[in-house]
C-alpha cells in the first residue's frame, strides 16, 4: 500500500514501468469515456448513479468564493 502522493510513486513515474501504467490508466480512461459518449442509456444510468449517491450532500469549497486577494498580508 504506497500512498500516491509519495517519492515512491513521484520516481516510478520517471520510469518505464510507471509510465506503462499511466498509458494504461489513459487508455481504460479513454475507452471508458467513448463508452460514455457513444451510448445515451449508459451515460443516463451512470448519472442516475451519482445523484442517488450522493443524497443530499451539497459540497463546500474551503477557499471563499471570488477572486483570491491580491497584495494581502
């Protein structure tokens, strides 16, 4: 169990078989959002998905909304 934003992970990433994985990853990706594009039912159940899980919840941003401050101490 590496965690994904370690060294670890940052210096396979510079090697083939890190990269290996990143086109894999970039193509199961790709495939999955021609799937998406290309058959209507399957996008409408993937959306019925997420609004049924996810209830009610309402997400915040910790950061205030407007532009960041500029010049501020």
């Amino acid at each position: 169990g590496t965690p994904w934003h370690s060294w670890a992970v940052v210096a396979c990433g510079g090697m083939s078989i890190g990269h290996k994985g990143m086109v894999y990853a970039a193509k199961a990706l790709g495939m999955s959002m021609i799937d998406l594009f290309t058959d209507k039912q399957l996008l409408q159940d993937v959306k019925d998905e997420f609004k049924m899980r996810k209830g009610e919840y309402q997400y915040e941003a910790m950061l205030p909304s407007g532009p960041p401050p500029v010049g501020e101490e």
